[in-house]
C-alpha cells in the first residue's frame, strides 16, 4: 500500500454530530476501539501510555469520496444512517488524478476526548480532558503486482492443480535424492571408503526412504 497524500482537514458542520455517533456505534461492536480498550487502571500500569485518545481513526464507517464539478467531498456513513459530509476541498489536477487511478481514502481522528497521565507526589493519576476534533485524510494507492511474480503464480496453479499433485512431484524427487544417494553409497565404498559411503547413504538413502514412507500416509486435504 502505497501512501500518495496525507492532509489535515477543516471539517464540515455535520462532522462533529458524525463522530460523536461514530463512537456510540463503535462501542456497541468494538469496545476495544475506544482508549484502545484500555480502562484507567491499565493506562496507568502501562509506564509507556502519557497521553491516549478515545478513537484515533474511522476504520469501522465506509468512507468514500465524491467529486463535483469544484470540489471533492470526503463522505461517512455508519450502518443505519444517511452518508455525512465531513469535509470538503477544491479538486485539483492532482487530485483528481489520484482519484482516477484508483487512490482510496482513511482517515484518523485527531482531537477528541483524551485520558493523560499526570505524576502526583505520591502516586500517578489519570486527567480527563477533550480538545477540538480534527481529521487526517489519506489517499493510498494499491500496490502493483509485478508481471512476473503474476505470471509465476498462473504457471504455479497451472502445474500444481491441486496439493496432491504437489504431493506427488515430492515423492518423485525424494526417490530420485534416494538412488542418488544409494548408488554414490556404494560407490565409494566399492573404492574403499567405507565410512564416507555409508554416511552418503545414510544421508541421502535412509532419509528420503524415510521420508517417503511417511509422505505416503499424508492424505491431502479435499476442496469443499
């Protein structure tokens, strides 16, 4: 995933009532999104946590992004509810061309409720507090699959239909590496290294023999 933009945005009158329903409806389907589902006495135990915010992003709403004839609008939409506009920006040549390609959008919250850690005299404790909210936008461009990696896989499924064909060609090479390694075996014993050729059969003979008996009681599993 390739980044192309990242802005910060001035958001619509309609944005703010959008994140606040946003929050509610997060809490009902992922608690763990709000303080990172963190409660103060776990903010606190976590010596690496000063400052956290209640949402950082709007992963859980569909966001899409609409082109007029001047501008583009960022819009958000939540299960049960109309789309919102929450910002909106003169299009540009770049823009739109970003857009065209293909380029999709997220976006982080900034601002909002925040708990933050403050050190007391004798123990630490956690602030409430609540600044102006703010948005991120992020364009992002998929990443190109490589012509050749693509052609390899297509050649990959095409020889290897399914696992037990797979299966198969490793049996095949596992008896080869074995005759391989049975033949060497005895020849270097029959030129008198005796030692050398029973490691060489050992290695190669005995392993994949092994092997190959084990291979043959697998059972790959069957497409549904």
């Amino acid at each position: 995933m390739t980044n192309l933009l990242s802005k910060n945005l001035n958001l619509t009158k309609n944005a703010n009532h959008f994140i606040t329903k946003y929050i509610k409806y997060v809490k009902t389907i992922n608690p763990n999104d709000v303080f990172e589902g963190k409660n103060d006495k776990q903010i606190l135990r976590n010596k690496f946590i000063f400052k956290i915010q209640q949402i950082t992003n709007l992963d859980s709403a569909n966001i899409s992004l609409h082109l007029t004839s001047k501008n583009i609008e960022v819009l958000a939409k939540i299960p049960d509810s109309k789309a919102t506009i929450i910002w909106t920006y003169p299009l540009n040549s770049e823009l739109e061309k970003m857009i065209n390609h293909g380029a999709y959008p997220t976006i982080r919250i900034t601002g909002g409720q925040y708990k933050e850690v403050v050190s007391g005299s004798f123990e630490d404790k956690i602030s409430n507090g609540f600044e102006p909210y703010g948005i991120v936008l992020e364009l992002h461009q998929p990443e190109i699959v490589n012509e050749k990696i693509k052609q390899f896989d297509k050649l990959y499924h095409h020889t290897f239909k399914n696992e037990q064909s797979l299966v198969n060609l490793s049996k095949i090479l596992m008896s080869l590496f074995a005759l391989i390694g049975l033949v060497l075996g005895i020849g270097f014993m029959f030129l008198g290294f005796l030692m050398t050729g029973l490691v060489v059969i050992i290695a190669f003979f005995d392993f994949n023999s092994y092997t190959l008996l084990l291979s043959n009681s697998y059972k790959p599993k069957q497409a549904n």
